[in-house]
C-alpha cells in the first residue's frame, strides 16, 4: 500500500510541487501573508491564524493584483457568492467591514507597488550596492519575538536588504520548541541563527 505523507498546510503542497519542477498558479488574500499579520490584526482587530510565508510571494515569477471595490465585494458577500447566508453576514460585521476593505485594498497595493519598484531597481544603477544591506534581529522566548521578526521582515522588504533572525538562548525560561525557532525566520523569509547566552553560564 503506497504511504501517504501527511502535510499539515497547503503551501507546503505548493513547495513540493515547485521543487518537483511544476509550475503552480494560485490566489493567496492580502490578510494571509504573514509579514502584515500584525498590520491586518492592527485594522480588523481580529488575529488570522492561517498565513503563508513570504518567500512564496517573493519568489513568483508573476503577480497579478485582483482589485475589487469594497462595494462590490459586499454586494457578492450579500449575495451569497462567497460565503453562504449566515457566515457572510457574521463577516461583514466583524471582519470585512467597509472601512476594514478599504484598508486591506490599500496594503494589497502597496504591496505590489513594492514589489514592482523592487524589479525596477534590479536594473539601475548602484543596485549591487543597495542591496549589500543586512538587518539583524535579535529574539529570545518572549511573545514579542514573533513581532520583531514580522516588523523587520517589512522593513526588509522596504529597504530591499536581506535580514537574519538570531535566537538567543538566555537559559533562564523554557526554551521555544526548536521547530518554532527554525520555522518563524523562514515563513518570513529570513536566515536563522540560534547562540547561547549568558544565563546558561548560572546553570548548576
């Protein structure tokens, strides 16, 4: 009997096939990519769980932004051509609001307008130069760990540098999980480091 290898998240799907040589096409919501999961959690008040790396947007050879106005996405909520009755009434209340669909529609832009104006400066000059920049982030088991590490993923993007997550292992708490430690650089798109600190000097 052929063994089937569970995965837990579809882009993990997407990962295998890319690396299997299959071109896959495919839609991802502005509010899943996970660098802006604190933006979007800012706006809509509500944490979205399910994210994607950002390396899967990074790396598309081609990007297509769907804009719809967020009146005529609310029309197809009422309408029932995205959720059924009762779901879509529940997310216009709480999630897709007006004002919170105004404000997604305007990171989805923003975002591909980085996008773009990062392929243009590929071809100007000094582009070597600009991109020799490196940030670090330093993290240890705090809950503001992952927040450091989504806020300079954005300002990695903005300055077009690449950026390193180091793990610091003070000893003094429970350390994380070291599948959390790997896997919070690499969804955005960073190299992972991780050192002993000082606490581990106190340990009996």
């Amino acid at each position: 009997m052929r063994q089937v290898r569970e995965i837990k998240k579809r882009y993990q799907d997407v990962r295998e096939l890319l690396d299997a040589g299959i071109d896959v096409y495919t839609t991802v919501n502005v509010q899943h990519i996970e660098s802006l999961n604190d933006i979007v959690e800012d706006i809509t008040q509500i944490a979205v769980k399910e994210t994607i790396p950002d390396q899967f947007f990074d790396q598309a050879d081609f990007i297509k932004l769907i804009d719809v106005e967020p009146d005529e996405l609310l029309k197809r909520f009422s309408e029932g051509k995205i959720y059924e009755a009762e779901r879509a009434a529940l997310a216009m209340h709480k999630f897709f609001t007006k004002e919170n669909l105004k404000l997604l529609r305007e990171i989805a832009m923003r975002k591909v307008t980085d996008r773009i104006s990062f392929l243009n400066e590929q071809t100007m000059p000094f582009s070597d130069k600009r991109a020799s920049m490196k940030l670090l982030v330093c993290i240890n088991e705090s809950e503001a760990s992952q927040k450091l590490i989504r806020w300079t993923a954005r300002a990695a993007e903005a300055f077009h540098a690449s950026f390193t997550v180091l793990y610091v292992d003070d000893g003094d708490t429970e350390s994380l999980p070291l599948a959390d430690k790997k896997n919070a650089p690499r969804k955005s798109g960073a190299r992972g480091k991780t050192r002993r600190g000082y606490g581990h000097d106190k340990r009996p």
